[in-house]
C-alpha cells in the first residue's frame, strides 16, 4: 500500500515539526531563517533536506557520518528564482525549455526554469517496492507560456529503510498538442575530498574524457588556467585523484561517454581515502551525456562527478547546432531515473570491481 501526504505551505513553521513517522523512517517540515520551506527525511543511517516548494531541490545530504554536499557559500536556500543568487544545494532539477550557460542568441536564464521553479503541489508519500520501505517527496510543476510551452514536471525522491542510498527520478509530460523541444540536467554537487579517486564506468582517453574550452561569461580564470586545460585534454587521467593543489579554479567541466552494465545502468564514485565512497548511477539510454563539473575555490567545493544530462551545458543555441537538442512529441512523457548516496568500504570495493568487468 502507498500513502500520500499532501502538503501546503502553512504546515511549515519557524519550529521544526514531525508530520510522519514509520518505524525507522521519519519526515519532518520547518522553515529555514530565509522563509524557505524545507522537509527533512530521515532514516537509520542519514538524511536528506528537501525543498518542496522551490525547485523540489535537495538542498542537502548527509549519510554514515558525513555532510555529502557541496560547500558554498549559502549556509541556507534563498527564497529567488535567480540560479546563483541560492546555489549550494545537493541537487538541482535544471532545464527543461533549455540549459546550460546561455550564449549569444539564448534567452534562457542559466540552467532553465527548472532549479527554483514555484511548485503549488508537494506531497509525501510511504510505501514499500522492490528496494524496500521507503519515504520521499513528490510534486507536480507545470509550465505554461502562451503560444510557447506547456508542460508538466513530476519529481519524485526515495529515501529507503536502512540504506545510505537514495532514488531520483522525474518525469516530464508534454500537455501541448504539439511537439517541444527540451534539455534536461541533474545537477548533482557532491563534497569533494582530498586524494579522492574518481572511478566511473567510462574509459579515460581524451576521446572519451573531454575538456571542454569555452569559458563562461561567469567565470573569471587566472592567467594559468589555459595551460591546466591544455594539460587536461592531454591527459585527462590527471583529474582522477583530486590532489590538493590541482588547479580547478574557477572550475573544469568535462563531457564523458558512458558505458552501462547489464541492466543499463552507468555508474560514479568518489572513493575516499578511508575505502568507502559516494556513488551515483545513471541510465544513458535516458540522460546519454555525462557532464563532469569540478569547481574548487576558497568559496566553493564542489564535485559534479557525473551530471546527468540530455545535452552538453553550452546553452541552447550550441546545443540545438550540435543536435543536442531533444525533441518530446505531444502528449508524450520524457522519464529518467538516477541512484545517489554512501557506499560502505565493502559495497565500493564491489562497485569497483563492478566497473573494470564494464571497461573490461
């Protein structure tokens, strides 16, 4: 059996309060000092805190011991629809008209409408399926421009009795009796750690792991950094140990090709240097280009080991000229789904050996 929960907006006050409890899983709704809502899922081993009403984020994510998250320099969501006036959550839901960093001739704002999009309907939801008991939060989005878009966004986030992983999936229905166009990324920012090893299923050549040049109007990179992107398209295995001192300032983005196991499914982790690791998988069959994001400044930590995506984050205009852009018929529902969270020494010791049989 499955329960849902609906929410609204007047149960989240200043003081935090337990709206569900099932045995070992827990939610709790509060408010953040910013006036933001917040939901915060709990199980044996972790948590995650979500944000119901913008975005449907997951601002953050804390497993066996260990805050997964990026550091930024927001200790709290900020109640804005302006991409890097609240940017420092675990996952932002970027997209869907269009993505990426906006170029001449985009009038998108950077990564869509998607990562603080006003949601008027969240819910919670108990109920048990294949992986377990579980917990999570679902909502419902939709986005109308006359004679432009319409269309519906449906996330959805599990969090499972006794695991230290978590599941994101989200589905996207085309309301319009016209075709769309769309682009869609999960921006997922993990904590990097010194000597961390990235290890993914996809072979490390320059044709496989690629640097990307072009520098956004963002970003402000040193005299030096030229030279480090240089060095990187060369021998792109130089990034797979994260050596403090490594120059990803202001930040690197890679393009990755993925392989999947048996079951379809591509695999990441940032092995750390106790043996356990954090970990995300991806299907490329539904998100089939991977973006690698490392962003390591005085003000900013951040590991995008693996950002799942439809296209490349160049904006629209060089995505649609590369054919990157995806095309959703009417009435036709585009779904992907994405696993996250903590693995044990064991568990990442297995995953291990799981992606050289991939590359094998």
């Amino acid at each position: 059996m499955t329960t849902y929960f609906h929410l609204t907006e007047s149960m989240f006050g200043e003081r935090e309060r337990l709206l569900v409890e099932a045995d070992a899983l827990e939610a709790s709704a509060f408010r953040f000092e910013s006036g933001v809502a917040a939901l915060r899922l709990r199980n044996e081993l972790g948590e995650l805190v979500l944000l119901p009403f913008q975005g449907q984020q997951i601002w953050s994510a804390s497993f066996r011991g260990r805050n997964i998250t990026m550091r930024s320099m927001f200790d709290q969501p900020r109640p804005t629809r302006v991409y890097l006036e609240t940017y420092g959550g675990f996952l932002l839901h970027c997209g869907f008209t269009a993505m990426g960093v906006p170029a001449a001739g985009d009038a998108h704002p950077l990564h869509g409408e998607l990562p603080n999009a006003p949601y008027k309907s969240a819910y919670l939801v108990v109920g048990k399926d294949e992986r377990g008991s579980y917990i999570g939060l679902g909502g419902v989005y939709q986005h109308t421009v006359a004679f432009s878009f319409n269309y519906q966004a449906e996330p959805l986030v599990k969090l499972y009795a006794g695991s230290s992983l978590f599941t994101i999936d989200l589905s996207v229905t085309n309301l319009k009796r016209t075709s769309m166009e769309y682009m869609y990324m999960a921006h997922a920012n993990f904590r990097p750690v010194d000597n961390g090893r990235l290890v993914y299923s996809a072979h490390c050549t320059p044709a496989s792991v690629r640097v990307r040049r072009s520098i956004p109007s963002h970003v402000r990179p040193g005299p030096e950094y030229a030279a480090f992107l240089e060095e990187l398209s060369r021998h792109p295995e130089r990034h797979n140990v994260l050596k403090p001192g490594l120059a990803f300032d202001p930040e690197v983005v890679f393009f990755i090709d993925y392989l999947a196991d048996a079951d379809g499914w591509a695999h990441t982790m940032q092995v750390h240097p106790d043996g356990s690791a954090d970990y995300i998988a991806h299907r490329p069959a539904e998100l089939d280009k991977g973006v690698r994001w490392i962003c390591r400044t005085p003000d900013q930590d951040a590991l995008g080991m693996v950002l799942p995506s439809t296209a490349e984050p160049e904006g629209y205009t060089a995505e649609k000229a590369k054919g990157n852009v995806k095309v959703l018929g009417a009435g036709e529902t585009y779904r992907c789904s994405m696993i996250a969270g903590v693995l044990t020494v064991d568990e990442a010791r297995e995953m291990e050996r799981k992606i050289e049989s991939i590359l094998s």
